[in-house]
C-alpha cells in the first residue's frame, strides 16, 4: 500500500518546494521507489512530459529529485495567471480555458476528481508519494475549496509537516497561528514543525522552539539553514530574491534579462547565474550597457510588448549595438516585425513588433504548442557558429506560429538575424544544453577580452538532501513514512 507524507507552508515560498524535493532523493537514495504529488500549482514556470503535457516546474524538479520521469499526474491541475484576474487552467497538462477565480471555483467538484484519478494512477506505481501543498495552509476563506492543502490533507488523512520561512519574520506566530487556524479534523494531522531559511546560530532559537512546541504540542523537527543551491525555482516569488544576484567570479559580464510583467519560465536563465552577472530589468529601470540582452517568454506576449513599447523599452534595447539580443518564446515573437492577433492574446489587430528579424507572429486559435524536442543547430554567425551541426534539446510550451524569411537558428524553429547577433527560438531549457551555453557565454567573454572560470558541477539534490539530514529529526520523518530509520 502507498505510504504518504504531506509537506504544507505558512505561506508560499515557506521551502516546500525543496523539502519535498530533499525527501524525493533521500527516498531515492534509499533505493525506495517515489513521486512527488502537488493536486493544484500556481505558477508560470512550467516544464513539459514526454506526453506533450504541461506541469508546473516544481513536481518536475521534484521528479529528477526521485529519479523518475515527470508526469502530469504529478501535478494535475496547473494555473498559470495572466495577470486580468484571470488564469489559464491546464487539466492533465492540457489547457482547458481562461478562467476568473470565480469560473474557476464553481467547477472545483469536478477537479477533484482529477486529483483522485491522478493519485489512483500514481499509486499503481510508487511506493511512497510526497505531497506538496501550496501557498499558506490556513487560507480560512478557502477551506472547502482548497484543492492543494485541506482537500488533500483530508483525503489522504497522512502525516503532515508544517513549514515556516523564517526569513519573513514572525515564524514562531506564523507556525503557531496556522497549526490554530487548521480546521479540527486536520489539526491532529500535522506531525511536526520546520523551520526554514535560518541564517545565524541555531542556539538563539531553542528557548523559542522549546515554547513553540508547548504551546502546539507538535515537536520541532529542526531548523533548515539558507541554502544557495543550483535547484530550479518555482515561481514569480523567486524571481524577487534575484535582484542584483550575480556570480562572484564573472563579474566583468552582465547580462539582462527584461523582467516582463508576465515573464513566464525566468528558470531558463538560472544556469547563467553562476557563470555571469545576470541583472533583471524591469521596464521602468534604464538598460544600461549590457554585454547580452535576453528577452524572456511571456504568458501574454501582446500585452507585455504593448507595456515594453509604453515604457521604452523597446527604444533601449533598439539602441545597443553590436550586442547579441536572444529571444525565446514570447521574446522571439517579439524581435519580428508584427504580430497579428485574432483575440486570442488580448484584441484583435495588428501589433509592431521589435523589427530586429523580418519574422511575422499569428495568433488565431486557442491551441497551445507544449512538446521536447531534440534539434540541430543550423544557424551561423559568432555565437551558433561555433557548434554548427551539434544538437540541442529542450522543449517548447507557446500558442502562436511564426514565420520567419531570417536564416533558422535550429533545424524546423527560431531565426537568426543582425549578422547572427540576433537569434530567437521556442525552445525553452536552451542553456541547460552546456554546447549552447558555452557558445553564448564564450562569445560574451572573448569580446571583452576576459577569462572564464568553468561552473560548478552537479545538480544540487543530494546536497539538499545532505543539509535536510543533518538538520533535521530524520528518525521521526521515517517513522511517519513507516520506514526503520538509517542505521
């Protein structure tokens, strides 16, 4: 029988995410065979299956965490906010249709059948399922409509430990006021307390984990130290912890990022970040003079060129010269002269675009592309010059088709103009690929006259799952799982 353990937060962004992740590959690790489970995601970092389905970023890094293949039974229901109160509803990792909070909760009944179906299915194969839930657990307005937290702690009637970021401040009320807000027939549940993100000496907290623990009743687990680790993040929070980031060694390169209002899949950058200086620019901040100029994908790429335009941005970027400019999704669909759209973005009509490739963009249906795809680089100039003919991989999650007279950048998608300075492509996960990576950032380096240190290798699991056993109570955590503690 499939055992469970439920990880919830006192807020989004509380460490579920990683805990759950930590968990995945000490389960792993153990040789035991589990899948990480989260019923209903918000976030605009989504990752696709090998089915083609679209899944929230998170369940995937999880999944690479177990040792197992994402699946959109892992992440059933994915919302991806588009910013007018609405959001785009993804059911089994296909898109259903746009949806306002309300629309969306008048149709909770049936959703939770999905998620039933979705654990039924996992359960045929895994031993063991690490549940997330989202958000903070003690949303009181949202009791019985709570797919990620109530619903599910009370379905699967599990162990639950409670999360707290203690980098927001208040986690002592935060835990305590969320273990008394739990309705009475989830309370029990709730096995034990961790506190997160903790910089300093974990001695200063004992008197007030002593208190925590009397007044709940529920033991502390430990305290998590902040951990820098190379895992991808999940969401539009994390972006905000990226400002000014930049790796120490590389210093004499920078590369922006637009920070679009609806940037979606920013996790395309992070394996930059210790390589280079990677500064998000926000449409209201000068550009400055960059080295390389990346213009993300967006959740509405209309709107946001419409506000890049209303901003200057558009002028900025424009005005750089002999500075490589890389468009990927919705940014490609912007470095072309028009899109034309037929409602399906925002209104129909005609929209300029950048004019940096002769590239035009259609929106007519609401059909979203979502598939990993294995291409060959085509493209030349001083960046894909350099790996003519090698392959790269990645995957492409988009609603729109463009058609480009610019020379392809890869077999069968992107383009390449400006004398190959410009290149734009759907291809999402494009600098996890090291030959394309290294391409682009040797380019950047050589042109300065500057020398660049390799990045650090490994993909940050079991270093996570280093630091969740040290710190924390891993006898009590096995015990909720059933399982005889490590000898």
């Amino acid at each position: 029988m499939t055992r469970y353990l439920v990880v919830l937060g006192t807020t989004s962004h509380s460490g579920k995410s990683t805990l759950v992740a930590a968990l995945c590959r000490l389960l792993r690790n153990r040789g035991l065979k589990v899948a990480p489970f989260k019923s209903q995601n918000m976030s605009l970092n989504s990752w696709v299956t090998e089915s083609g389905g679209e899944m929230g970023i998170a369940q995937a890094v999880q999944a690479w965490a177990a040792g197992v293949e994402p699946s959109e039974l892992m992440n059933p229901i994915l919302l991806k906010p588009k910013g007018d109160r609405t959001s785009q509803v993804i059911v089994m990792g296909r898109p259903v249709a746009d949806r306002s909070a309300e629309e969306y909760y008048r149709e909770i009944e049936g959703l939770k059948e999905t998620v039933d179906g979705a654990l039924r299915r996992l359960e045929e194969e895994y031993d063991y399922i690490i549940v997330e839930g989202a958000g903070g657990a003690a949303e009181i307005n949202l009791f019985d409509r709570d797919l990620a937290n109530i619903y599910i702690a009370d379905k699967l009637r599990a162990p639950v430990i409670l999360v707290g970021d203690i980098e927001r401040g208040g986690v002592f009320a935060s835990l305590f006021g969320t273990v008394k807000l739990l309705p009475e027939e989830i309370r029990p549940l709730v096995k034990g307390l961790v506190i997160n993100k903790f910089r300093g000496d974990p001695a200063i907290l004992e008197p007030g984990l002593e208190q925590l623990e009397e007044l709940t009743g529920i033991p502390v687990l430990g305290v998590l130290p902040y951990l820098d680790l190379e895992i991808p993040s999940e969401d539009s929070v994390s972006l905000g912890d990226k400002s000014g980031r930049q790796a120490p060694m590389a210093e004499g390169v920078e590369i922006a990022i637009i920070k679009l209002p609806r940037i979606s899949n920013f996790t395309d950058f992070e394996p930059l970040e210790r390589l280079s200086r990677v500064r998000y620019v926000a449409l209201g901040e000068p550009l400055g003079h960059p080295d390389a100029v990346i213009i993300p994908g967006s959740k509405n790429t209309v709107s946001d060129l419409l506000e890049m335009r209303r901003r200057g941005m558009d002028k900025e970027i424009l005005a750089l010269k002999g500075v490589p400019i890389l468009g990927i999704c919705g940014g490609y669909q912007m470095l072309g002269r028009e899109i034309v759209d037929s409602g399906i973005e925002d209104a129909e009509g005609i929209v300029e675009g950048l004019g940096l490739m002769d590239a035009k963009t259609h929106f007519d249906l609401y059909q979203k592309r979502t598939v990993q795809v294995r291409k060959r680089v085509v493209g030349d100039g001083p960046i894909l010059g350099r790996i003519g003919g090698e392959e790269v991989s990645g995957y492409e999650i988009h609603m729109g088709m463009t058609e480009s007279n610019e020379e392809p950048a890869f077999e069968g998608d992107g383009s390449v103009a400006g004398g190959g300075l410009v290149i734009g492509t759907y291809l999402h996960g494009i600098f996890e690929n090291e030959n394309f990576r290294e391409a682009f950032l040797d380019y950047l380096y050589e042109r300065k006259g500057l020398n660049r240190s390799p990045g650090r290798k490994g993909d940050g699991f079991d270093e996570l799952a280093d630091a969740v056993k040290a710190h924390l109570d891993m006898a009590r955590i096995w015990g909720m799982l059933g399982i005889e503690p490590e000898g």
